[in-house]
C-alpha cells in the first residue's frame, strides 16, 4: 500500500514500522518523536497527534494545561457502529487527564474523527522531562468487546 507522505524537514520524526523498517513521518505539534505509527491497514488506525499547551508558547510546564488531539479513521469502508473510541495514558503517569477515554455512537465508513483530550502536567515534573504519551483504539464495550488497539505512540518534552 502506498500513501502520501508529507515531508516536512522541520516537523519530520523518525518512527518504526511494525516490520523493522523506518517512515519518516510528520509529527504534530508540541511531539517531540513518534515511536509507533498507527497502521493505517488496519479497520480503524489514529493520526495526527499534537499537543497545544495553554498559554501557547509551544512548551508544556509543570502545572500547566494542555489539549491533546488525534484523528480516528475506519480505514475498511465499513461502519463501526459498535461505540468506538479512543483511549490515552502517560508514562510515566504525569498527566491527569480530564477524560481518559471518550467513546462516540458509531464511525462511518472512510470516516475520520478529530478528538481532544485536555490534560494537565504535574506540579513537580522537572524541565525536559520525557514522557511517553500512548493513545490506543478502545471501544465503550471494551473490555470483552475490543477493537485492535493499534496505539500510536509518541514522546513529548516537558518545559
Ligand atoms: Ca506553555
């Protein structure tokens, strides 16, 4: 399968395909490095991660606020009518998220879905602390009925 692949030298990160092999490919803002890339053959896959920090000097502080946002895509044609959504994590676990996971009724075949998470950074994280930032295809029935989860997996420096 071939894809459009956006080169941009300022914004390109260097990620790991599932097969070993390496894609450069644009990270959002405020990411630092993408260190797993959502496989787009799957149903449903995640792009477009990028984290704007409140005050919106491009850095997110120790206590401060910040929206996370990705898109889902049904990659299949397929309508997933089954409550799908998207569920994300820190480690280590700095962020308290105001909402962990969001789930919406259903995605449309070829549909894609931009979803913002807002998290705020713990007081007592130091200046350039990397963490590790996991968001994951879940569902509403999840556990026991759960989509593949194909994360995609991105770092972020504290400031
Ligand atoms: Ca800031």
């Amino acid at each position: 399968m071939t894809r459009p692949v956006l080169i941009l030298a300022s914004l390109a990160a260097l990620a790991c395909n599932p097969d070993g092999s390496s894609t450069d490919i644009p990270a959002g803002p405020g990411i630092e490095e993408i260190l797993v890339e959502s496989d787009p053959a799957a149903r449903l896959y995640l792009t477009d991660a990028g984290v704007v920090d409140d005050d919106g000097d491009g850095g997110w502080s120790a206590g401060e606020g910040a929206a996370l946002t990705v898109t889902l895509h049904e990659g299949w044609g397929e309508d997933y009518m089954n409550y799908p959504g998207v569920a994300v994590s820190a480690s280590p676990d700095v962020i308290a998220w105001g909402l962990e996971e969001n789930w919406f009724y259903g995605i449309f075949g070829y549909e894609s879905y931009e979803m913002t998470f807002d998290g705020i950074l713990d007081e007592d994280v130091a200046p350039d602390t990397m963490v590790e930032i996991t968001v994951a295809v879940t569902s509403l029935g999840c556990p026991g009925d759960c989509p593949d989860p194909n994360p995609l997996v991105f770092t972020i420096l504290s400031e």
